[in-house]
C-alpha cells in the first residue's frame, strides 16, 4: 500500500509506528551489498588461481559491478519513485541473491565478469531505494540523522562482517561459497520487508524516460571504460573515441533532463551548494580509497602471508571505527558544524593513506591497525555527515533519484579509484625483473606469480617472490600516496563548498 504518513507538522514530526523495525530491513540490504563488495577482495587470490584471469580480467571483475551499478543507479532511484521503492527495493533483492549463485559458479573469466555485471543491475536497486525510505519514514531530522548513522553504521559492519565470514568460508570450502551467504539474508530481508516496510512513491511522477536511462547508461560506462583504459594502456585513437562518446551520451542526458516537464533527474538540485559539495566530497573520497580496499587483502595474504580468516580480522579497525563515528556523527555535526566534521573527516584518511606510503613486507601490525582505524573514523564521519545533507536538500518525493546521486557518486568513485589507482599498482608491479626463465604470466598479477613459483626450483622460486612483492608493495606506496592527495583536495573542497551548511534540529 502506498504510505499514508503527512509531513511535520508545525508542533514538531509526525513518527511512524514500527519506523525502526523497518529501518531493521534496510540496513539488511546496505549490509548483503557491504559484505559482497568485501568478500570479492578476499576472493579474487582463489579466483585469480582457479579461473586464471588475466591482469585487465582481474581488474574487470573488480569494477565492471561499480561500471553498471554507477550508470543504472539514478534511473532506478527514479525508478522507485515512480514505481515505489518497497516493490524495486524487495524485487531488486530478489535478483540479487539469484545472480549471487551464478557469482558463485562462474567457471571462466569471462563469465564471472558477466555475473558480476548482472550483479551491478540487481545492486542499483537496492541502495537508491534504502535511503529514499529513511527519507519517507524518519520526518524528525535528529532521528532521520540517527537513522542515516546506524544504515552507514551496518555499511561498515559489513565490511568488517564481509572478511571474517569469507575468511573463515574460504579456508574450509570453495571460493563461490563467499557469494552463497548473500541468500540467507536475502530470504529474511524480502520475508520480513514484505510486513514492515512501507510503499513510498512520487505522487506526481511524469513517465519513466528509456531515452533517458540509455544515454544515461552509455555515457557513464563509455566514460568510466575509456579513464580505465587510457590509465592502463594509454591514450589511443579507440580509447579518445569511446571517452568522447561518454561524454555526448552524458551531455544528451543532462540537456534532455533540463527540457523535459517531468524529467528522470531534477538538474536543479546540482544548484544547491551543499547537495552538490557533498555529492563532489563522496566521489572524491571514494576514488581516493578504492585502491586501497582493493588490494589490502593481496597485501595481507599475498605479501605478508596471512591466512584469509586472518586477513579478515586483520581489516576490522576501519569497520570498528566507521561504525562508532558514523553513530555520533549527526551530534557532533550539530554540535561543531557541517563542514568540520566532513572536512577534518576527510583529512584525517588522507593522513592514515599517506602513512601507508611506508608500508613493507614485514611491517608490524600495530601500525598498520592503527592507520585503518583512522580511516574508518574519518571517513564514517563524512559519509554519514553527507549523506544526511543530501537527503535533507531534498523533497521527500525526490529522495529516490537524489539517493541514487549520491550512491552514484560512491560506485563511479570506486570505478575510477579501482581504474586509476589500480592500474598504477598493475603497472609498477608489472615491471619487476625476476630470475632467468621467470614465466611471462607471472607478470599479469601477484597471484599468477605465487602460482607460477610453485612450479620452480626454491632458490629461483624465493628469488621470484622477493620481486615480485617488491614490486607489488612499491606500487601500494604510490596508490596510497595519489590517494592521500585526493583525500587532502577533498578535504579543502568540502571546507569551501560546505559553509554554512547546517543539519535541520528540529521537526
């Protein structure tokens, strides 16, 4: 049924009975796509080993889910609105866990990559629509700020959650087992969604624009394709064609939304200042730590030689810490301002990143919990801070295609940041001078190189690894420095672009 709640009133906010069982339903959804974005780290050295990628393949199925989810997540938020977001909240789970099995059974790289991508448009679905529903269920800005801390809160959970169950998964059964556990939480989220949560729509909605959606689509994978591709290979004639085609795809979109009546993305919200620095601080963000997030658990396992399990406990001080700041965020927002807290936020990862510049192969723990900590607060702080800002700019019957802006920002930030900071660890590692007879594919990725080792004498297999890591932790120094200074330019952006933005207090 469609939701009956009227806004605040002048006497303060309207609060819906069983408002936080329901939130209990959505931050199940936030958690199911935390921990797959996580356990996929854990995996990739076991897919890596049995569907024998290439280095670019491997990248590819690191990304090409942000790809798709990044080029379909406004037209499913606005989607929502038209629909209702309870039924593409609910009918996006669904498939979700559906393609999580066909994640689970790739058998080549090419297919895995398929199932990833499929996963990108089950994925679009569910995030847009979780915060449009706080939206529309939380009208009381300090319990909407709590709201919006506990969803990012479970976000972090996950990846803390993600590791230590794909760890523990990963050393008793298969790979595709990391994927499997998408399906228990799937069947309670879509059994107990389907009493609690209410149905939420645009009353006035103008059609679903499949122009729209397309140029749309195009324009953010072309886009996105030709940065990962110019960063990995160069700039050529097919690279320049597809960057070009993006951006007329994208700029088609942009001019078809400012002339239509009813349009699929309301240009106007990109003139409010603090709509548009927080989605720019997200994006920023984002792009400054995938790298990282990435290739943490190569580092880990690959280099230092922890076991998955351990590799996941090893990871918990950023999800401890994003999830406590990301709980008090909203006070002390209200309590400092907007802007301190997402701008020092901010800051301080860029700090933590530019400590793991000094990174080793025998680097003891304690710095290195200490550095993730760090990150994890700073940055539960900002996303938590940010997205309250763009879901107050907004009116409750946009909050789905404003939502799905900012969820934009995050999955284009982690393609980028995956494609660029990425392939400068793929680059630099691929230039590593092993022993005579070393196998032409140990210079696709680490992984092929710890496989092709076992196949040599010690001494040359020793002689291989040591270079191997070598290269591959010099080129984490470099990513973690590059986003050190993403993470900084973000920092003095949200200073500026964020000023005098304030958190509603009151209903």
């Amino acid at each position: 049924m469609t939701s009956t709640v009227q806004p605040a009133q002048a006497t303060g906010a309207v609060r819906r009975p069983g408002r936080w069982l329901a939130l209990s339903v959505l931050v199940l959804a936030v958690l199911l796509v935390a921990v797959d974005a996580t356990v996929l780290g854990l995996a990739t050295p076991y897919i890596s080993e049995d569907l024998n990628p290439s280095g670019t393949q491997l990248l590819w199925i690191g990304d090409v889910y942000s790809f798709v989810i990044a080029g379909l997540l406004v037209s499913m938020g606005s989607l929502g609105d038209r629909i209702g977001r309870k039924r593409i909240l609910l009918g996006g789970a669904t498939a979700f866990g559906a393609v999580s099995v066909l994640n689970a059974y790739a058998t080549t790289p090419e297919l895995m990559i398929l199932a990833r991508a499929l996963l990108g448009v089950a994925g679009a679905t569910l995030m847009p629509a979780t915060l449009a529903l706080i939206r529309n269920i939380f009208h009381d800005p300090r319990e909407r700020s709590l709201a919006v801390g506990i969803w990012g809160a479970t976000a972090s959970a996950g990846t803390a959650v993600g590791p230590i169950v794909g760890g523990f998964l990963l050393e008793h059964f298969w790979w595709g087992s990391v994927f499997l556990i998408n399906l228990p939480v799937m069947a309670i989220l879509v059994l107990v969604g389907i009493r609690t949560l209410p149905e939420s729509r645009n009353p006035n909605p103008g059609p679903w624009d499949l122009s729209s959606v397309l140029l749309s689509l195009v324009g953010m994978i072309a886009l996105v394709y030709a940065v990962k591709e110019a960063a990995t290979h160069g700039l050529t004639r097919t690279t320049l064609g597809t960057g070009l085609l993006g951006a007329a795809a994208l700029y088609g979109f942009v001019h078809r939304q400012l002339t239509m009546p009813v349009p699929l993305l309301d240009m106007r919200l990109f003139r409010r200042r603090g709509f548009s620095g927080a989605v720019l601080a997200d994006l920023l963000t984002v792009l400054g730590m995938s790298g990282l997030v990435f290739f943490l658990s190569q580092y880990l396992q690959l280099v230092q030689g922890r076991r998955p399990f351990e590799a996941g406990l090893a990871e918990l001080p950023a999800a401890v810490g994003a999830v406590t700041a990301g709980l008090v965020a909203g006070r002390v927002a209200r309590r400092f301002s907007v802007r301190a807290v997402v701008s020092g936020g901010l800051a301080a990862v860029g700090v933590a990143l530019a400590a793991l510049t000094t990174l080793g192969e025998s680097t003891g723990y304690p710095a290195l919990g200490a550095a993730l900590l760090v990150v994890g607060v700073g940055a539960g702080f900002s996303f938590t801070v940010t997205a309250d800002v763009i879901l107050s700019s907004v009116p409750r019957d946009q909050a789905g295609a404003a939502s799905a802006v900012s969820e934009t920002a995050y999955e284009l930030g982690a393609a980028l940041g995956i494609a660029l900071l990425g392939s400068i660890v793929t680059g630099v590692y691929r230039g590593f001078t092993g022993p005579s007879g070393t196998p032409a594919g140990a210079h696709e990725s680490l992984g092929a190189a710890v496989r092709a080792a076992a196949h040599l004498s010690p001494s040359r297999a020793q002689a291989l690894l040591d270079a191997a890591r070598e290269s591959f932790v010099h080129g984490l120094h470099l990513a973690s420095g590059a986003g050190a200074a993403v993470l900084l330019t973000a920092s003095a952006a949200a200073w500026f672009l964020l000023r005098d933005q304030e958190l509603e207090s009151t209903g």
